[in-house]
C-alpha cells in the first residue's frame, strides 16, 4: 500500500510520494493509474521526493530532496514549475525539511531550483534562465497554422502570440498541436496560446506534452511572459499570467525568472497500486 498526498497549484494537479532512498520507483503502469482520474487518485503527473544523491547524473548536494517528476502517461519530465510550488508546500507540510524553512533547495532533471514561502500563502521559485529564440517552427492545430516562439525552461516550448481575429477560447485543444519541422522538438513540447489583455497581463492555455491541455502550466507561463516580452523587446518586468486555472506572476529580470502563486495540499491517503492487492 502507497501513502500519498494530492495538491495543485492554479489546478495543475499532482499526486506526491516520499520515497526518500529510492526504494520502491513507480513503474509506467503505476504512474498511468495514479493519475487516472477514473480508477486511481487522479492528476497531471506524479510528484516523488527523493534524495539527490540517488538520481542518476545528478552532481550536486545529494542530501537535498529531489523533485522525480512523472508525467500522467508515464514518462519523465524535466521540470514542472507548477510542481515545484506543490513540492515545496508538501515537504514542508510532511515535515521533511526543518520547522521554520522558507527557503528550501530542490533537485529537479532541469538543475537545481530554490523555493520561497511566502508569508501570503504563495511560493516563489527561481526558474533558471530562459532561452528564447525566433528558430521557424510552426505550430499546426486543425487547418490553422501559427508561427511560434521556441523557448527552453529547462523543458520545450513552442509559445504562439495569437491575433485579434484570434479566438483563445474556441480552440480545440482536446487534440495535441503539430509542429514542424518535426526535428525542433524530437523529444515533444509543450504548446501554449497566449492573447495580451493588457499592459504585463496576458491570457493562456496549454497542451502539455504527455498530459493534454491543462488548467495550468508553471514552466509555460514562464515561457509565455519570456515569449511576449521579447516581441516587445521588454525583457525585465513582471507578467500577470491567467490560465484557467487561477493566476501567476512572472518575474524577468537580466535574464533570470521567478514564478510566484500558490500551493496547495488538498487530501491524503492510501492506495493499492496494481498487483498489489494480490499479495496478501
């Protein structure tokens, strides 16, 4: 039987497990039925803390906990910003890290982030150093096509700037985007389609890679902010960025990133995972 904890953050929702000493990884099978909003607990992706020094290729401080990001079909991701609120908030919760820390150091395959609580409820995290670039890729939904921004979070984006005959809430993203050429994200990408609503505040939505569309998307709305503030050539500022999920703010400033919003642990509990309930 599996403890676990569920949590979101702006509805970006992600079943979490302590595992400290790697001692029981999730198999595919594990992670499809976790987040089966059916048959299991349901979520986005699987959240497991682990220690550092257990992850294969990671070369830093190996008692840190590490954030083993899962998505719901099974495969692994490099980074998850909404998810990395949650972690924070959940090892804090499960009294993993000392009492009184709010500034806590995790591992993640996308390199080392550093998560802030908040007095106001919100976790603020350092998101690294986004790389955006004009690379010709275009992003096909349907008949329609768009150009689109590339942008690295430590996990691939492909960022459309919709138009004014552009309808946001009308497209149809129960199926995934296309993109070409094909070779500019071989290992998949995260597609979000953002409209400006005002001065540092735009609207988006997202089809995660592995998932679907989602409510939210942490890393994509650091992407988007990077996305709009180079075609305004602003590249320091703060983003107001609503997703259907709630609302975040995306800071820039000399090339680095910050997201702020908030974090929260809703439920926990026990689960049979499959095969288990046989071996009694």
């Amino acid at each position: 039987m599996l403890s676990f904890a569920k949590g979101h953050g702006t509805r970006n929702d992600f079943v979490l497990v302590t595992d400290a000493d790697d001692a029981r990884p999730l198999t595919d099978e594990a992670v499809r039925f976790l987040t089966d909003r059916r048959s299991g607990v349901g979520g986005d992706g699987i959240l497991r803390a682990v220690r550092a020094r257990h992850i294969p290729g990671w070369d830093g401080e190996g008692e840190i906990w590490f954030m083993d990001y899962r998505n719901a079909d099974g495969s692994i991701a490099e980074m998850c910003g909404n998810g990395v609120r949650v972690f924070a908030r959940y090892l804090v919760d499960e009294g993993l890290v000392a009492p009184g820390t709010t500034e806590i150091p995790i591992g993640t395959r996308a390199g080392l982030r550093t998560a802030t609580l908040l007095h106001d409820g919100r976790v603020r995290v350092w998101m690294g150093r986004p790389v955006t670039e004009d690379a010709g890729v275009t992003v096909q939904l349907g008949e329609r096509n768009w150009a689109a921004t590339s942008v690295d979070v430590g996990n691939p984006h492909a960022v459309v700037l919709l138009g004014e005959d552009d309808d946001l809430a009308g497209l149809d993203l129960t199926r995934a985007p296309g993109w070409f050429p094909l070779d500019a994200f071989p290992a998949g990408v995260n597609v979000e389609f953002v409209e400006e609503i005002g001065p540092g505040h735009v609207r988006m939505r997202v089809f995660e890679r592995g998932v679907g569309e989602t409510e939210s998307c942490g890393t994509g709305t650091v992407a988007v902010a990077s996305a709009v503030a180079s075609a305004h050539a602003e590249p320091d500022g703060r983003w107001i960025v609503d997703v259907p999920g709630g609302q975040v703010e995306v800071d820039l400033l000399a090339g680095e990133a910050w997201l702020t919003g908030p974090a929260e642990i809703v439920a926990r509990g026990q689960v049979w995972l499959p095969g288990e309930e046989d071996d009694d």
